[in-house]
C-alpha cells in the first residue's frame, strides 16, 4: 500500500478542504475544533508546511505544521497535527508522511521539530520514540485546556512535547532505515504500576527520583482504563504529572518506550515502560 501512495506539499484550497474531511473521519470533533481551511491556507501562505498522503486523488493522511521560536531564539518548525484515515492507519503511513517532514523541514534550514502526545497513549509513546528517535524533557500540564473529543472528554490535556533533531546520528539512523521494533531494553531500577483485577493502578506514593537510568511504567491501554473507570485514569494524569515534574527539572529526558513481552505482533502489550535517562549526547543539535 506505502508503494502506490505520494506525498507531496500541498497549498491549494480545495486540497485543505480535503484536510477538513481527513479531521473528521479521524477524529469525533466538533465543527468548532477542526483547524478550517482559512488557517490551513494562512499558515502555507506564510510559510508553513502541510504534507498529504494521496492514494489516487483520495487523501488518506497529512502533516500540519508551521515556523515557531522557542524561549532561547532557536526558530522550529512545530508540527501541530498529523492525522491519517482510519482505513490506512497502522499501514506505515503516518511514519512515511513524519519521515517526508523531517526531510522537507531540514531542507529548510531548521534542526529541530517539535510536537505534542499525550504521554499516557503507549502506541504514540512507541511511534515517537522508538521509531522516530525524538526525545522529551517537557511536560505540558492541560495543555490544550478541556476537549470534547472522544479521547481526551473528562481529562486533563496534559502533554508530552517530543524533539525531533534530524541532523543527529540518533534521528538519521532511525529515518534511513526499518525502524526497529523495540530497543534494547537497559538494566534500570523499574517503578511499577500495583496490578489489581487486572488492571495497573498508579503507585499511592510517589517515591524519590532513582538513579539513572530508571524504567516508569504507564498503562498499555489508557483507553480502556479510561473507559471502565473514569477516577482511576484520572488518578494515572496526575502521577505521571507528577513523576515528570520532578525528573525533566533534575536534567532527565524521556528517551525509548519498551514493553514486555518485546515482541507483540497487531495487539497492544501487556505492560509498557517509559526509559528516563540523562539526555543522550547525540540526542540534540
């Protein structure tokens, strides 16, 4: 399927209105939280970047992202959306179009790309990480403030904000290959979820930093938890905040994901991990 499709930037408005079409199939947003096509067009027209995914003349995926300047000077491009159909997802597409970013955004002189997740969804912990090769040491409390969506409705929009640097050994390693599907997993002190009826339960007190480097576990299936029982989802928002407020000021970063068992074939792990470790030295430009 990756064979047959193209990806190439687009700037025409009938081309955003298919942009418009793709949120909706992906998302269960209102009308009000899907970025229009008059912000789409702005946002090109001034330098920013949308990529499409196209399988003949149906959009399947695109790339939304524009120029921003962090606290220190250093322009980014930070990539505010990236969105495939529901039929095409878990394809590779959405790797192909964040690999064709990463190609366009150097090209443009720009080292560093930047973008949110929300840390408590492993599969994107997985995609940005591991494939990918980006690093986080940022944590966002609410970000986006309250959204209706179907995800995120009854939850704090906490978010992690991934690095992406393309110029390093880490990231060109990661693009120009298969990706591989899991990392070596380190020897590292674990900080366990409590498994009661199945279900992790966030530790009830949250214990001094270990010493590097140190594995946090998180659910596998946020969704589910979120689903079943409200309060206790709630209860892992707030660890989490929690556990990275006091390691990304102590100078740790968050660098792979692993799960156990390492090798999980279409279905989700049964137990994920997050990797805290000091910033690698080929991590940033």
């Amino acid at each position: 399927m990756i064979d047959r499709l193209r990806i190439e930037p687009i700037s025409d408005v009938a081309d955003f209105e298919q942009c418009e079409a793709v949120q909706r199939q992906v998302w269960t947003m209102s009308e009000t939280e899907i970025v229009p096509v008059h912000l789409l067009r702005a946002s090109v027209h001034k330098g920013g970047l949308i990529l499409a995914a196209w399988d003949n003349q149906e959009m399947v995926g695109f790339v939304f992202g524009f120029l921003g300047r962090r606290a220190d000077g250093r322009l980014v491009h930070h990539s505010h959306m990236a969105a495939v159909i529901p039929a095409y997802q878990g394809k590779g597409v959405g790797l192909a179009l964040k690999i064709a970013q990463a190609k366009e955004v150097a090209a443009q002189g720009i080292d560093l790309i930047t973008w949110t997740f929300d840390p408590l969804e492993a599969r994107n912990g997985h995609f940005n990480l591991n494939l990918l090769g980006g690093i986080v040491r940022t944590y966002l409390v609410n970000f986006y403030g309250a959204m209706k969506d179907g995800l995120n409705l009854g939850l704090a929009s906490d978010r992690f904000e991934v690095e992406l640097w393309p110029g390093t050994e880490r990231v060109r390693t990661r693009l120009a290959q298969s990706p591989p599907d899991e990392l070596a997993r380190p020897a590292a002190q674990i900080l366990a979820a409590d498994w009661q009826d199945d279900l992790p339960r966030p530790p009830e007190v949250l214990l001094p930093l270990p010493a590097a480097p140190f594995l946090v576990e998180i659910p596998a299936r946020f969704q589910t938890i979120k689903r079943h029982d409200l309060e206790l989802a709630k209860a892992w928002r707030l660890y989490f905040r929690q556990m990275c407020q006091a390691a990304f000021p102590a100078s740790f970063a968050v660098t792979a994901l692993h799960r156990i068992p390492e090798s999980v074939e279409n279905s989700d792990p049964q137990r994920v991990f997050y990797l805290f470790e000091p910033v690698p030295p080929d991590a940033t430009g």
